[in-house]
C-alpha cells in the first residue's frame, strides 16, 4: 500500500527549500469571539467536568451497552448516558478509596 503513494515532494529535485520567514497571520492569531455565547448551562457543567481516557476503547463500548442496557439516555433521550453509569458505578468505591479500604495502585 505505501508503494501506492505519491512523494509530493519528489517533483522538486535538488532544487533548495527555503524557510518559512513570514508566517500567515491567520495561523497565528486565535479566534476572537465564539459564534455562540456561553449559556449557562456550559458554564454550570464545567465545575463538574472531567475527560477520562481509558486504557482499552472496549471500556468506552462497555460503558455505553450498560446505559443502553439500563435504559439511561443523555438529555437529547437518544444517545447512552455514559456519565451517569460511571458515577452510579464509581461513587461507592470512591468513598472506600477515601475511607482507605482500598489501597492505591502499586502498594
């Protein structure tokens, strides 16, 4: 398959390559405004906000079959509420680990 793609850079040949000297402003400059406002139901949720990667994208597929299975729906009632099955499932062993009854990893 890699012996199907074209080198873009083979039509040059030893002709040099020049460095960038000026970059385009529009690179540089971050945007000014959003095209919406932030509602307040953005600004509500990010005190409660956390992104989690985890080890193995099955973990994800897993977590989305148990709220489909629960019947738990996110507010647009379609989608799986993935967020309410890993509190449901995570708030009991949370309040062990700060209890102590659960070690740390790796003691």
């Amino acid at each position: 398959m890699q012996e199907d793609r074209r080198d873009p850079f083979a039509d040059l040949g030893d002709e040099p390559v020049e460095a960038l000297q000026v970059v385009p402003q529009v690179l540089t400059q971050r945007p000014t405004q959003r095209r919406t406002p932030v509602r307040p139901s953005e600004i509500r949720r990010r005190s409660r906000k956390v992104t989690v990667t985890f080890s193995d994208a099955s973990t994800v597929k897993r977590l989305r079959a148990l709220a489909e299975q629960w019947g738990l729906t996110g507010p647009d009632g379609q989608r799986p509420n993935v967020s309410a099955v890993v509190e449901y499932l995570l708030l009991p062993q949370l309040e062990r680990a700060e209890q102590g009854e659960i070690r740390a990893p790796g003691m």
